[in-house]
C-alpha cells in the first residue's frame, strides 16, 4: 500500500489482468464503504482492475489508522469462498458483484469505416479480418472495472491470439461505440474522443447515458457479447 498525496492511499494487488483480481478489488471496496459507517473521514473507495484508491480527510484521521482499516478491509476478502471472488481465467464461474452479473449483448459491424485497424490485428496475427471478428465475437467479456471516461468499461477475456498492443500514435478523435483492442483488454468508447485503441468494429449501442438513472450501460461484474451485423 502506498500513499497517494496527504489525502489517499492505493492498495496494489497486482499488475496483470485478472477477473478474480478485479472481483476482489470490488470486494475490498464495498467492504470499505461499510467501514465508512463508522469512520466518516473515509471517503468512497474506487477499484479498478487489480487496485483499490481510499480517499481520506487528512485533518480528521491519520494515515496510520486508514491503513490499518484498508489491510483489515482486504484481509476479510481473502476468507471469501472462491466463488465469490470471481472464476479462474477462462472459466465461466460468477463473479461477486451485487447484481448477479447480467449478461449484456452489444451488436457490432465489424471492419470497414466502422473497424478501420481491422485489417492490421489480422495481419499482425497471421488471420483474415473474418477469423478476427468471429474470434472477438466468440468470446464472453467480463467487465473488470469502469474508468477513463463515463462509461468505459474495460473488458477481460479477450482470446490470447487477439492480443494487440495499442496503436503507437492515438487517433486525436474516435467515433462514439467505437469497439477497440488494446493489450489483453477490449472495450467500446462511450463518446467520441481521443483514443489509441485498435478499432476493430463499431456499435449504436449507447454506453452513456445521463438521462438515465444508471448512466452507465455496464457495471463491473457483468457480461458482455458482441453480436456481428452488417
């Protein structure tokens, strides 16, 4: 655990890409938002996909006691059953998430204006741009945490043969529902924006939406297909 400036801590898990590490830094943060009952100068813990960052009030708890809370709070995720704290990779075990992890279907037309890097994944893996599609297709996704921009969910599960690191110049704007690779994680851009994702695809699917009460389409925990149209 380090700190974070005089005002958070970080509780490292690891660094590679794991959906039982992100189950349970999903764990550890609601077991910190239970803690924040009794402590108010704990603010909302944030996980992401093998961390969790606790804001604190420095002028109302010392940073000694919100480590102390935060290792209490991470320790009691570790007598969790194995089921609770996600699958092992490449299973289809439940993840722990408060609501049962929906499955969540997104069409997809691949390559084309829609999937402009399509064509480069398929060359750097030795496939044709149909054997790419149907590979990303294939696969059920799980989302791990939701950063970067409102609703951007990063997705794990992409198949190894798809692995592609990131474009090594980002595009200044990439179109919203823009469906991208990068490195073991695959994800759709919210909005349009800035971006260095290999665009493989494109979908009308809204992942943000303000005027809903759940802004965002996915949450973590919760499945995610891709279903090719044309």
């Amino acid at each position: 655990m380090t700190a974070v400036g005089d005002a958070a801590v970080l509780l490292t898990l690891d660094q590679r890409v794991d959906p039982r590490l992100a189950a349970r830094a999903q764990a550890i943060a609601a077991a910190i938002e239970i803690a924040r009952t009794n402590e108010p100068a704990l603010g909302r813990a944030v996980p992401a996909h093998a961390s969790v960052l606790v804001p604190f009030d420095p002028l109302a708890i010392a940073i000694d006691r919100v480590g102390e809370i935060v290792e209490a709070c991470a320790a009691s995720t570790e007598a969790l059953p194995g089921a609770a704290i996600g699958p092992e990779p490449g299973t289809d075990g439940p993840l722990r998430d408060a609501r049962n992890a929906r499955t969540v279907e997104i069409p997809v037309r691949y390559g084309g204006q829609d999937g402009p890097d399509l064509e480069d994944v398929a060359r750097v893996h030795g496939l044709s741009p149909p054997d790419v599609a149907e590979l990303h297709a294939g696969a059920t996704y799980r989302v791990l945490f939701l950063g970067f921009a409102p609703g951007f969910a990063y997705l794990g599960g992409l198949p190894p043969n798809l692995v592609t690191p990131r474009k090594a110049t980002p595009r200044p704007r990439v179109p919203a529902g823009s469906v991208g690779i990068a490195g073991e994680q695959t994800g759709v851009y919210p909005r349009s924006m800035p971006g260095g994702w290999q665009l493989i695809g494109r979908t009308e699917t809204r992942l943000w939406d303000p005027t809903q009460p759940s802004p965002a389409l996915l949450a973590p925990g919760d499945r995610v297909r891709f279903v090719p149209t044309r």
